[in-house]
C-alpha cells in the first residue's frame, strides 16, 4: 500500500489550513503503546474514541444545563399554536442524517409538527401569522415568514454562516445575514463552527468526525415528546417530557460507552489493519440516516462507501438499525460475512440474528427500537432514541480505529465541507491523493 506523506504537501502549499484547537483538559491521558504502539504519536494525549464521547456528552450536557427552560417556553408556544388550528414548521435539519431522521412517517413521530425535508421550500407559502418555524436557515423567505408574524425560532448549525462561527469561515448568506436577522429568537445548539470535534495532530487543517446531527436530532425529539404532551395534557408542566427524553439519550450514551469501552477499543486496530492493508470501509444502515451521516459528511473519512461497488473480502462492513434484527441489515450481515467481510453492528440488544452474523456487536441499549414514551392521547410511542445512540456510538467506533491507523502511519484522508470558505477547493486537491491511497 503506497503511502503518501501529507507534512510535504502541507508545505507545498497544496492545501488550506484552518488550525486545530487544543485537547479537552481533565481528561485521562490514553497509553497508546498498549495498542499501536508509539511510533506514531504525534502528540496524541487522548484516544480519538473518547475525544468523541467526552466532547458530544459535553454538547449535549450544555443543551441540558442551558436551554432547557427555553425548550419549555417555545414548546408551550408550539402547543396553543397547534390547539388554535396553526402550524409548527420545523426546518433546523441542515446537514445528512437529520433530513432522514425528520421524515413524518418515522416511528415515534406523532406528526404534529411538520416536519418536511428537502421540499421545503414549498412550506413558506403555506406558513400565516401565529405559526412557528424552527429553522437553521438564512435566507429572505425565512426572514419574509418573519416579518409576516410567524415565531421564528433559530438554531445554528456550522453549515450555514451565523454569530458563533468566526467572520469568513463560512460561506456567506445573502445579504450577508446572520441567524439573528431573520430570528424572532435563537436556541443555542451547542454545535461547533468547525463541526467536528476530535482532534488529529497529524490532520492540523481540521477538526475530525461531525457533532451536528447529534445535537439537531436531540432537539427535534425533544420538541415532538414535550409538545405531544401538551396537547394532550391540560396539566402539563412546562418542561417535563423533553428532560426525559435527553436525560435518556445522556444516560444511555454514558453506559454504552463506560460497559463497552474496551471491547470496541480492543476491536478497532484489526479494523485499522484490514483498511490499511487495503481493505475498503463500508456502512450501510436502516433506516438510512446514519448512512448518510458516515457518507460524504464534513469531517468525515473519504474512504466510507467510497467503493461501495468493489466489496470484497477483507473489507469492513459497518451495520446499524434501530429495530431490532432489521431483516436488511440481517441480510447485510450474512452476505458481508459470506464475502470474507468484518462485520461491526449497532443494534438493540436483543437482535439475535444480527449478532450471529457480527464480528463486533455493538449494543445500542434501544431495545424499543422506534418509540420510546407512552403519551397518552397517542396510539404509538413517541421519540425515537436509537437512531441518534446509533449515530454516536458509530462515530466513537470511527474515532478509534482512525486513531489506530494514524498511530500506525495510514493517515486517512477527510472532507473539508463545501459550507466553508475553501472547502471545494481542498476537497478536489486532495481527492487525487486520496483515490491513490484508498483511503
């Protein structure tokens, strides 16, 4: 496997630099010789797994902490409009996963809150004073649903320029327009302007594997249970079923990671091993949304899905479901093993065929699948947990064997997104470099 040394191209000026921030401190320092070794340690001080954990735990936590009352307050505000015959939009799903993850017709989804994708732009003519519109985005018809009275809540995402990135990073929007210029009035995300959140010394131009979609699906869920409840509810507390919801979501990404820490740590050099030895990654999931999120995202690895058409063996198969023993990614799972694959799943616990299939089980501590709290009023559960538990628990997996390749030498090449000042540009110089390599 060719190697090809990115200090050099760095120096020639092939590529953008952004700078890299530093480490979380307070964390426990990891003893990189227990696995790769310390030939190549440029200054690691953390495993990349638990960059990942620590730091979604700590955007998450901040949601938590911070704006919880203001949850309360624009559910509340999202209820009476829906008691009085209005609507709620709800379009702060800018990125991958979260264009799936929204879809009405998802379980736990109690289709009170219109929740388009991708048509959106036919929601703006139907939108009338009194309504309210959730929303990442920046642009004249947002600001036009302003000005006409309908309750704007804004939330920032890194893909799209506002006060928390730094002037220039971003693309600009029109008129040069922050998030505040088209707001009624904003809920913090707690996403980082540079997206992603582990740091590689070796990768200094960027930050490394996305946050956003964990943060935005938090919110999105936490807005269906805490309204679903309202509406039903005349007693109803102000903030009551989207705490659940999110303290959910922290306590079962907290003892996912500390009951499997090393058992996907032990797993992830023989993945780092296969892929650097030439085998290529893969990740299919159902529902799709964490396929998308791990496929051509900012900050995510080039090789994922890359040769999605050449699988064979020795390759990394990489399967997530929110059901349990999901019958395509049972299918998934025979096949790639059948090949000659490495099979990784992410699923509830209780998926016993998938397990028969897998390398590496992950359990995603969702045994619900798609519903999780009884709201009465409502024949179907409401939230869906395991799809954002898959979505972090796939990234803290990545995290590590990344960090088990670069420690080895086989420094991956990433995306830098086409929302940032330079992105396209790096992307199309390093492409080259990276399709030499293969990954």
């Amino acid at each position: 496997m060719s190697k090809i040394s990115r200090r050099n191209i760095l120096k020639t000026g092939a590529m953008l630099t952004a700078g890299a921030a530093g480490f979380t401190p307070g964390v426990r320092v990891a003893d990189a010789a227990d696995r790769a070794g310390s030939k190549y340690n440029w200054g690691h001080t953390m495993d990349f797994g638990e960059q990942y954990y620590v730091r979604i735990s700590e955007i998450l936590g901040k949601i938590r902490s911070n704006e919880i009352d203001r949850i309360g307050d624009i559910s509340s505000r999202m209820a009476e409009t829906i008691k009085k015959d209005g609507s709620v939009w709800y379009h702060a799903h800018e990125g991958h996963m979260c264009y799936i993850e929204f879809a009405m017709e998802n379980k736990g989804n109690p289709g009170i809150i219109k929740s388009h994708t991708r048509k959106m732009g036919d929601d703006y003519a139907l939108m009338k004073s009194g309504d309210v519109l959730v929303t990442n985005f920046v642009n004249e018809d947002v600001r036009k649903a302003r000005d006409n009275g309908v309750h704007v809540v804004g939330v920032p995402v890194n893909y799209i320029d506002n006060e928390w990135s730094p002037r220039g990073f971003v693309q600009a929007n029109v008129n040069d327009w922050l998030l505040g210029d088209v707001s009624t009035e904003i809920l913090q995300s707690y996403i980082p302007y540079h997206q992603g959140i582990v740091d590689c010394p070796e990768i200094p131009e960027m930050k490394l594997c996305p946050s956003s979609a964990n943060s935005l699906s938090s919110l999105f869920w936490m807005f269906q249970c805490e309204v679903a409840n309202k509406i039903k509810d005349k007693k109803a507390k102000a903030v009551d079923k989207s705490a659940v919801f999110l303290d959910t979501v922290l306590d079962r990404l907290d003892n996912a990671y500390r009951l499997q820490k090393n058992y996907m740590f032990d797993h992830a050099p023989t993945v780092a091993k296969k892929i650097g030895n030439g085998g290529h990654y893969h990740v299919t999931t159902d529902h799709s949304g964490v396929q998308s999120e791990s496929n051509g995202v900012a900050m995510g690895p080039m090789m994922t899905n890359a040769f999605r058409g050449d699988m064979k063996k020795g390759d990394v198969h990489l399967l997530a479901t929110i059901e349990s023993d999901s019958q395509k990614i049972i299918d998934e799972a025979k096949k790639a093993q059948e090949t000659g694959m490495f099979v990784v799943s992410i699923a509830p616990g209780n998926s016993f065929q998938i397990r028969r299939y897998s390398d590496v089980f992950i359990d995603n501590l969702c045994p619900e699948g798609g519903g999780l709290m009884e709201i009465k009023g409502f024949d179907q559960k409401v939230g869906t947990v395991g799809g954002i538990m898959n979505n972090m628990l796939m990234w803290i997996f990545t995290a590590q064997f990344l960090d088990e390749m670069v420690r080895r030498g086989w420094v991956p090449w990433f995306w830098l997104g086409f929302y940032q000042v330079g992105g396209r540009e790096y992307d199309n110089a390093v492409k080259p470099f990276f399709q030499k390599q293969g990954f």
